[in-house]
C-alpha cells in the first residue's frame, strides 16, 4: 500500500479556496435561458477529473501539483474533496498519493463505498467514508485502501492509466493505458476480496495508440473507448490511414478472454478522445479534437454497418475534449480546450440536443460559455443542473448554474 501525505491550506489560502469570482451576465448572455451564473473555486493543483459522491453531498477532484521534498521536485497526483453546498463547493482538504505521476479520471463505485482513481503508473483504491473522515478532521485511518499497476512500457515508461470506468455490477474495472495502447482489465470483486492483489487483472484489450475515454452501452453488452491514431495492422485504406477510431468491445468476452474481446474498429476523424452516450443508448457522441468537432454515430450500425455508423458532425470549439449530456439531457457541453494555444485559453459549447440528434450541424449551438486555460473535463449534480468544469491549466474548477 502506498503511502500517503495529507496537506492543508491555511491562513489566506484556506479563505481563497472558498471564494468565489462572479462573472458579469450580461457580457456572455444574450439569452434569456442562457447558463450564465458562473463561479471558479480554486484547486491545490491542476484539475483532471471529477466525480459527486453517490449522495451528491460530496465532490471529489483528481489533481496534480508540483511538489519539492528536500531536494527534489515533482508531479504528483492527489484527491481534493469539496462540500457541495446548493451549488457551490467548499474545499475540505486534498490527499496527496506517494508515487503517483498524476491523477487523472475518477469514479466511485456504484454502492458508493469505493473510490478508484487513475494515477499513470498505477490505480488507487481510496475508502470513500474514510477519505471524507480524513480530510475532514474526524478520522486518522488511511483510506487509502491499495494500488494496482497495469504494467510499463517496452522503455520503463509508466502505462500511463488515464481514464477508467466500472461495470454497474462493481464486478469489473476497465482502465485505459494511454502509454501501453490497451485497455486493462480488472477483477474488481476480487481485487476487493485480496487487498487488490496485482493477481486481480484478468488482461488486457489492445486497442491502438492513445486510448482515453472509455463507456458502456445503455445494457453493459458493448464498452467504447477510443484511439487517437490507428495502427498500420489494421489494414485500413490509405483514405483512412492517419485518422483515430472509435472502438467497439464485447464486454462479456473482455471478462474472461480480453484480447479477443474487440468487435469493430470504426474510423472517427483526427485524435478522437471522449465519449458520452444519448439517454436511449442509440446514439454515441466523440469529441474529434483534431477536427474541432463533435461527431455522432449510431451505435447499433458502429456493430453491424460501421461504414455508415457516421451519422453527424457537429463543429465546435478549438481542441475539443471533455462531453457531457447535462440539464436533464436538454443539452450537450462540450470542452474546448485549445490545449495547445499560448496561452491555452478554452472556452464551452452548449448544444440543443435534439437537434445534434437530427443531424442539424453547426445550428446546433446554443451558445458558447466562457472558460479559462486549458477546460478539460466535465461533472454534474444529480440533476446535471449545476455544471462543473475542471480549468486544468488554472488549478481551477467552474461551476456553472442555470438560470432558466
């Protein structure tokens, strides 16, 4: 088990973590139902992902800061947890994790006792009510409950375990390697019954370079993720050649067999990196950052007719990354990083969702929302009415609160 070092910021710092700074409505709002109310909190490091606790009292933050010990300086990945008071968020503290490059995505377990985090060189298992204990003063018990690590590449480089996701059942855990190219696959029940034994891994699924995101079908049959290149083995034609893919998975088959597992590999434009499903599960949108657009498949064809899979494109933003359905799924944001701008200011777009859906393109766009450096993922509240957006390059989390 890892060791661990909790840090807290006191003094004037404490009190800026709780600040809020307002932004004028009537500069970004021409529209009357326009979301507009928008707050930054502070984050002890750079933000990643973000997850509500399943009661939605609590928000958890994977976070990365530079960190000097004695003479030495570096990355180093953490979990900052904030209360969510009606819609804004008071910070507790932030569990910094020994050894970690980084913490990326984040998910809690769907009985709501277990945190996994992705850390690059590893994945933590963090004790959800000992983690709220802990930072808030009313526990000293590690909550930190174990790592496992998906393994190095041919270099000694760490696998790079970015993004991740759980089956509804809390049986099995699925981590996408971006520095191996797979996806690995974890005995989730089992790795809770051995104290996450490295004998927890059943496998891992070879998807390409760069996979990311990573979600289940409506029914847990199909997982997608994505491939921000193809590989030359997969013979596709020199048209395609270049392009990312969305990637199709046999859930069931990845359980006990993951290398056979993949079922359709689907070309989707330049450097496709995140995923979000419609609420019927028939259709499946990807944010292309290379392309600068949201593209939107049918999920059903990406299996049996994945040439004709590519139903729209919806132009937005500069890099997209982060996709989220919010507002009782009336809308769809989108993150647009432009991570590679100097500097690397983003910005949001809001898109009607029915007409995503019906193919009208570019008319789709509501509004765009404004954004600081570097917008990179996306959370909600239950009701997916108060919005957060982790700014990654200004250690910052916006909340955005509808005004309708």
């Amino acid at each position: 088990m890892k060791n661990f070092i909790l840090q807290f910021f006191i003094g004037l710092t404490a009190f800026l973590f709780i600040q809020e700074i307002g932004l004028a409505q009537d500069a970004f709002c021409p529209n009357p139902f326009a979301y507009c109310n928008i707050n930054y909190v502070p984050t002890p490091g750079r933000p990643f992902g973000m997850v509500t606790s399943n009661d939605g009292q609590w928000l958890f933050v994977g976070t990365t800061e530079d960190v000097c010990n004695a003479n030495q300086c570096g990355a180093q990945g953490g979990v900052a947890l904030y209360k969510v008071v009606r819609s804004n968020l008071i910070f507790e503290g932030v569990l910094l994790i020994t050894n970690s490059a980084y913490s990326s995505d984040l998910k809690v377990t769907h009985d709501g006792k277990l945190l996994v985090v992705a850390n690059s060189n590893f994945t933590s298992f963090i004790d959800t009510n000992l983690l709220i204990s802990f930072l808030s003063n009313a526990s000293s018990v590690n909550p930190v409950l174990g790592t496992i690590n998906d393994g190095v590449t041919k270099n000694g480089t760490a696998a790079g375990s970015i993004y991740l996701n759980i089956t509804t059942d809390d049986k099995f855990l699925f981590v996408s390697d971006e520095n191996l190219g797979q996806i690995t696959v974890i005995n989730l029940q089992k790795a809770r019954s051995n104290k996450f034994n490295q004998n927890s891994i059943v496998g891992a699924i070879p998807v390409g370079q760069s996979p990311v995101g990573i979600i289940f079908s409506a029914d847990q049959k199909y997982l997608y993720t994505t491939s921000e290149v193809s590989l030359p083995s997969w013979g596709w034609p020199a048209s395609e050649q270049g392009q990312g893919a969305v990637i199709v998975i046999d859930v069931n088959i990845a359980e006990t067999n993951p290398v056979d597992s993949v079922v359709e590999r689907v070309p989707s434009g330049i450097n496709p990196v995140r995923l979000a499903l419609s609420p019927m599960g028939d259709l499946l949108y990807v944010t292309v950052r290379g392309d600068n657009s949201l593209y939107v498949f049918n999920t059903t064809k990406l299996i049996y007719d994945p040439n004709r899979s590519l139903i729209s494109k919806v132009p937005v933003g500069i890099s997209p990354v982060g996709v989220s359905l919010i507002d009782n799924n009336k809308y769809i944001l989108v993150a647009n990083s432009n991570r590679f701008g100097t500097p690397p200011q983003g910005s949001l777009s809001l898109l009607n969702l029915s007409r995503v859906n019906a193919g009208y393109g570019a008319s789709s766009l509501v509004e765009t929302i404004p954004a600081e450096l570097f917008p990179r993922e996306i959370a909600s509240t239950v009701n997916k009415k108060t919005i957060f957006v982790s700014n990654y390059d200004s250690d910052a989390v916006e909340i955005i609160n509808s005004i309708e």
